[in-house]
C-alpha cells in the first residue's frame, strides 16, 4: 500500500469515526504502528487532523476531506451515478457542474458521450466530432475545468473566484458575478448532505452559496450522490427539496428514504 492510498484510507477512518488509535490503524491497514505515526505527524503537519497521545482526532464538528483524498470512496457507485446522470444531458443542453468527486465522473461521461457524437436522452442539436460543440458547460471546479478544456467538442465556461485548495472550486463575487450572467438548462449538482426536512447540503457555506445560485439559474436540477449522504447534515444549506427535479444516487439507498424523496415530487433514479 502506497503512502497515498495510507492517507486516504486514513483520513476516510478519520471522517467515519471522528478519531483514530494508532494501534487499531496499525491493524485495520496492516502495517507497522510505526508507519501509522509518522503518516499522522505528516498529516498534522498539513493541518488535516490533530494529534492525540496515541493517535488522531479530526479537525472540528463537520470534517471535510480533501477532494484528492475522497476519490477512491464509493468509486464504482459514483460511475454509475455520473453515467445516469449523463443521460438525463441532451445535446446542445448548457450543464452547470459544481466541485466534487461524483460530479467530476459525471464531466467524464459527458466528454465521453460527446467525443463519441452526442446521444444524451433528450435529444436535441446533435453533431459529430467536426460539428462543433455538442455541450455547453459550466462550471466553477478548477478540475472539471482542466479535464474539459481540451474537448473541442465541449464549450468551456469556466468562472472566476477565488480557490478553495480542499475542493478545487471557485468561490466569491466573481464567481457569483459570472453565475448571474447565465441561464442553464440543467445543474448537475454534488452535496454532503440530503435531509427530508433541510433538504441538500455542503460543508463550506461559500461553496452552498454557489450551488444555489447554480440551481436558482437552472430549469431543472438534478442531485447525484451515493446514497452514504442519505439522511446526513452539513453545516450549509443549499436549497429545499422543492427545488430538485431528480437525485441520481445508487441501490442501497434506504426504501423510506427514497420514498420521501418520491413524496417530496422528487425523481429517484437509483443505479
């Protein structure tokens, strides 16, 4: 096991229990505790946890891992979700993206789908490789971006902002400025949380604050998360369920959560 997958897979721990022992790490990852210390210093040196006498404890209430360390969580789950998701994307649809590990999959199917001719669901302009663009999309994530800049058969709106390192999103003013210039026909939206009550959620209240804004500027609005963000808060909201037209999540979401999400006239597609 590299020191990479060792730090996702502790940091996942860490998200999962709110602390750490160095010996049951030791044992859970099948190294030495000696290995598992020296991971824990190197991360607290990076302010990603905090040191304990004998291990670890996660930075405040509501922990958020690095986006290069939640990639490999819920992987194959995610794919499925993206790919759905993709689907309900019509050609010539302008998309909003927002940041996040699942709607990052969903970029790349979409620049799959597009490199190979279009064909989403809804129909719509249409064209090959030589047409032009088959997708318009916006996005405030620094990744998605970069992946998507050199699909000339994606035109690229990326906003300004300012960069949060942890999710690779545009934050602020400018962001919001570019958002308020704009009319979408879809946002595909990452959450940290999907409450019956609350409704979705992020960790960062400035990333929340784009998000909104992305689905108030959107006809409709789809939701894709793996179903571990059932029934979870975070500390800032997004919007009410009313808001959403369809969650794409995976098959091992709860029936009853499902179901208030079918009474709340939302669409669930489970993959």
């Amino acid at each position: 096991m590299s020191k990479h997958e060792r730090w996702s897979a502790l940091l996942e721990l860490l998200g999962a229990e709110g602390r750490l022992e160095v010996e049951e790490a030791a044992t859970t990852l099948e190294v030495s505790a000696a290995t598992i210390r020296r991971d824990l210093d190197e991360l607290a040196e990076q302010q990603m946890l905090v040191r304990t006498r004998g291990g670890a404890i996660a930075h405040g209430v509501s922990y958020e891992l690095p986006l290069r360390y939640k990639s490999s969580r819920h992987a194959s789950e995610k794919q499925r979700i993206a790919a759905a998701a993709a689907d309900l994307v019509a050609d010539g649809d302008v998309v909003g993206l927002n940041g996040g590990t699942t709607t990052t999959e969903v970029a790349r199917a979409l620049a799959l789908r597009a490199s190979a001719g279009g064909g989403g669901s809804g129909g719509g302009a249409g064209g090959g490789a030589g047409a032009g663009p088959v997708l318009t999309v916006v996005t405030n994530a620094l990744n998605i971006a970069g992946e998507l800049a050199v699909r000339p058969q994606i035109k690229l709106v990326v906003t300004g902002g300012v960069a949060r390192p942890q999710t690779y999103e545009l934050v602020g003013p400018l962001t919001m400025g570019v958002l308020n210039e704009v009319v979408l026909d879809v946002v595909i939206l990452g959450v940290d949380g999907v409450d019956p009550q609350l409704g979705v959620m992020a960790h960062q209240e400035d990333e929340a604050s784009v998000s909104r804004l992305l689905a108030e500027r959107s006809h409709r609005v789809v939701v894709v998360t793996d179903s571990s963000k059932m029934g979870k808060r975070a500390f800032a909201r997004i919007c009410g369920l009313d808001r959403i037209d369809v969650v794409v999540t995976d098959s091992a979401i709860p029936a009853e959560a499902a179901g208030r999400l079918t009474d709340a006239g939302i669409k669930v597609i489970a993959v």
